[in-house]
C-alpha cells in the first residue's frame, strides 16, 4: 500500500484496534457474552445458572405470562412487523393505544411512540432543534441525547453533573435572543442518583429554557412508576419527558410525552420515527400490558425499591462504597479498568452476573442493578460475593485515604 492509501484507507483503523483481543486473549473480555436462558432474576450461561444483577428489567416483568401472553397475542393478530414507518404504512391501533394510556400514565396530554428509546432522544432533540439554537446538557447525560444534539446541528454547551449553579452560569452567558433547551436525565444511569430537577427547573424558568427529561431509569422506578417529575411534583415544569420501554416495560422501544403541539410537531420532524420501521406489535402489546401492571400494582414498585435500599445497607454494613445512588442502580467503584475486569471474573465464578464499566465510559466500577423480582437470599449471596471482592474495589478506607482509581 502507498503512502497516500494509507493516509486515507479509513480500513486501517481495524487492525490498528486492538484492546478488545487483547481482552479476549487474556480470558477477561466481558463484552457479546451468549445467554443459553433468561428467566429474570436468573440466566444460564455456559450451562451455569447465575444470579442477573445486570438486568435493566427492574419490575421482573419480562418474563409475567400477562406479557408474554399479550405478545403472542399480538403476533398472532398483526403479524410479526409493521413492515415500515409510522408516518406512512406501519401506524397500528395498538400504537394509539399505547400513546394515550402513557400520556396519562405521566400526566401529559399527549404521547409518541418511537422504535428505541435511544432513537426517541435522537428524534426529539435533533427534530426540535436548528443550527441557530443553543442546547444546554448536563455532563452525565446519556449518550443518545449527546448524539442527539450533535445531530441537530445546534451549539452544544455543557453543565456541571447536577449543578443547578453550574447551569445557571452557562444560560447566564447565551444570548439575550438565543433559543435554549436544556436536557437532563431524570435518574442518571451509571451513578443511580436523581435529578436535581426542583434546582434545575427553578433555574431553566429564571432564564427562559424549556427543558427536556430523559426518565429512561425514572419510569417504573420512581412516584409508583411514574417518573422523576413526578417524584418531586414537578410534572407539569418538564417540557418534555422521554421514556424506554426496554427497561421497566419489559418490551423494546420508547416514546416522548409533552403538549398536543409538540407531539404534533415532532409527528412531522422527527427522522429516527419518519424513517424507520414502526415498533413491532409484539413489542407495543407486551409494553401496553407491562404499563398496565405498573398502574395496578404499585406494590411492585415499592419492593424493587425496598431490594435496592436491603443491597445499599448489606453493602455499606460491609465498607463496600456505592456513590450517591438512592435507585436500583447501584455502582460499586474498583481500583481500575484490569480490577474492574478481574472482580467481574471472579463474581461470575461465584454466580453473580454483573456489569463492568470501563474509560472511557465512566470512571470503572462494577454497575448492579436489582429487580422486583429478587429474592432475599438471592441478593444476600450478591451482597456477601461482592463484599468478599473488597480488595479489588475502592473502597470507603481507600476514599478516605486519598486512593484514586486508575
């Protein structure tokens, strides 16, 4: 190959990529692993039945015969695909159905049903959003609402993890005439911590923002199910509110809730929904009747959160450190990324399926997270596998002593 092949071959990248086979060649690569079965709280992998603590199915509902009834249901009436967008031949009633029960379900008057959450983010922000508006983003926000911005040609500012002061100087120094839109998650997805939405809010009205919430970890999770806006009675100072359904509802796919005009405007501007195909029936039917089982039983929620703050308190009680998660989303901080890879390895020996999070991602950890689902004993064994692990992960001593993580 010339010189100038391989100044402009973008091919030459692949081989120049190695980090992944040489995690591969040592026997720690995390990554693609086949799952033989699911049963919630359980998989098998390997012919081995491990304890899920990596699931984002917080309810347990993926695996509720209502659900899975509903989806067969579906399939049988409407065929396996919409077989094309929304916008022109994939709109079923089922669709309709979904979009008023949730628009409810949030308190919204109305709601838009997308194929991913992640497309959801990505239609909204860059559907709403020109090259002359400025987007304001806290700095933890979820990669699909980062694409999002991009997308839309908008000028991108960041803020302050959570920093409502932060925030405030950022819109401080926009133009006077400059449209703005700032977008926060409501439940942050590596840390577990919420939103601190009354300072945020209070500040996006002082300076004229609307402002979008991405509730993905907030649905199913918060206010028996209904969110983060919800949780501090704020629903109606939130624009916009985005939601998957591939976490607590149990089914793939997502939707926005805001006024008629917005939900209207979007119909017409948002390519990830014009452009691509409509979410399946099985899909709508399973997260229809996973919503529905939220509504009805909010117990449900109230035990996932119970199983959260038992795993909180067995880890503390054992000198294991879990940030500022107050959710089902619990990070347990390692001393760096070969660390992060070797606990994960040995908790895997010991039963326990959990993620590991390495740069540049976030700073490495061990993310958990727990269902409705789990039993006592089950998350007694993950407490006591973890806790045996201490000497891989940073711990409150090691906090305390001034270690930081590689």
């Amino acid at each position: 190959m010339n010189a100038i092949a391989e100044q402009t071959d973008v091919f030459l990248r692949f081989a120049a990529y190695t980090a992944a086979s040489e995690a591969i060649a040592s026997g720690l690569y995390p990554y693609f692993l086949p799952l033989q079965g699911h049963e919630g709280t359980t998989v098998r992998r390997n012919g081995r039945e491990m304890i899920m603590c990596g699931s984002n199915n917080y309810l347990g509902l993926t695996t509720d015969h209502r659900v899975r009834a509903a989806a067969h249901s579906a399939l049988d009436a409407y065929g396996t695909s919409c077989t094309g967008s929304r916008f022109l031949n994939g709109n079923i009633d089922l669709h309709l159905e979904l979009e008023n029960e949730l628009a409810g379900f949030l308190g919204k008057p109305a709601a838009l049903l997308m194929s991913t959450g992640y497309q959801t983010n990505l239609g909204v922000i860059a559907g709403l959003l020109t090259p002359r508006d400025y987007v304001v983003v806290d700095r933890h926000a979820h990669a699909s609402v980062v694409d999002g911005c991009r997308l839309s040609g908008a000028r991108l500012r960041w803020f302050q993890h959570n920093d409502a002061t932060s925030l405030a100087g950022v819109l401080e120094r926009l133009p006077d005439d400059a449209p703005r839109l700032v977008v926060v998650d409501g439940v942050y997805s590596m840390e577990g911590d919420l939103c601190d939405l009354p300072a945020i809010s209070a500040v996006c009205r002082r300076y004229g923002a609307r402002l979008v919430v991405d509730d993905a970890h907030g649905l199913g999770v918060l206010a028996k199910g209904r969110g983060t806006a919800a949780h501090f009675g704020l629903t109606d100072e939130v624009d916009l509110i985005t939601v998957t359904f591939s976490k607590s509802l149990a089914s793939l796919g997502g939707a926005v809730a805001g006024s008629e005009e917005a939900i209207h405007y979007l119909k017409h501007h948002a390519r990830s929904l014009m452009f691509s195909a409509a979410m399946t029936p099985a899909n709508t039917a399973a997260a229809l009747t996973a919503l529905r089982i939220l509504r009805d039983e909010p117990q449900l929620v109230e035990t996932l959160n119970a199983n959260a703050d038992y795993v909180r308190q067995g880890l503390a009680a054992a000198g294991v450190e879990t940030g500022d998660s107050t959710t089902p989303i619990i990070p347990v901080p390692t001393l760096g990324t070969y660390e992060t890879l070797s606990v994960w390895h040995r908790l895997s020996d010991r039963g326990v399926y959990v993620n590991p999070v390495v740069p540049p991602a976030a700073s490495p950890r061990l993310r958990t997270s727990f269902m409705a689902a789990h039993t006592r004993g089950q998350l007694d064994h993950v407490i006591e596998s973890i806790a045996a692990e201490r000497a891989l992960l940073l711990n409150r001593e090691r906090v305390t002593a001034g270690v930081t993580t590689a």
